[in-house]
C-alpha cells in the first residue's frame, strides 16, 4: 500500500531541504556551498518572477538567497533565515490563492 503524500514533495519540501542545506552551510561555514545556495535561490526567484506568482513565496527565496550571501560573506548576523513554518504557510497561501 502506498501512501501518496509521502511519496510526493512539492515546492515547500524541496525549499525546507534548501533552507535546512543553508542552515548546515553556515554551521560548517561551507563558503562555496553557501554561494551555490544563493545561485539557486536567485534561480528560483527569478521563476517566480517571471511566471508572477505572488504571496510570500518572494519573500521568503529573497530571504533565504540573501542569508546565504552574507553568510558567504561573513555577515550573516544580519541575515533572516525563514522557519519552516514561514515556508509551508508562504507556498500554502500562494496555493490557495491559485
């Protein structure tokens, strides 16, 4: 027997295992892993531009690219780095607006 939501992932577990590879980056302080984060947050941004998906899903990738430059940088005491919490109820909200 399977169970489907198990065996499926969306865009906020794929953006829970990003924030959860930005938070181990910054433990080991992993400079270049901390740089592609950001690439892909930047990546995902742009999508999210182009295709005018609105809601808090914006905010939270400019969040999470943002952390990983500044940690890349050294500076990430100033950086916000979005609960998963924050995550589920962005991509939540955007759904349901859909």
């Amino acid at each position: 027997m399977t169970n489907n939501h198990s065996s499926t992932f969306s865009a906020i577990h794929i953006l829970i295992y990003l924030r959860q590879s930005l938070l181990d980056a910054v433990d080991q302080n992993d400079v270049d892993t901390l740089h592609n984060l950001a690439r892909v947050f930047d990546m995902l941004w742009d999508f999210v531009d182009k295709e005018k998906i609105h809601g808090g899903v914006g905010r939270i990738l400019e969040n999470l690219g943002n952390a990983a430059r500044e940690y890349a940088r050294g500076i990430g005491w100033k950086s916000i780095i979005p609960s998963e919490e924050e995550i589920r109820s962005a991509l939540q909200n955007e759904q349901a607006d859909r």
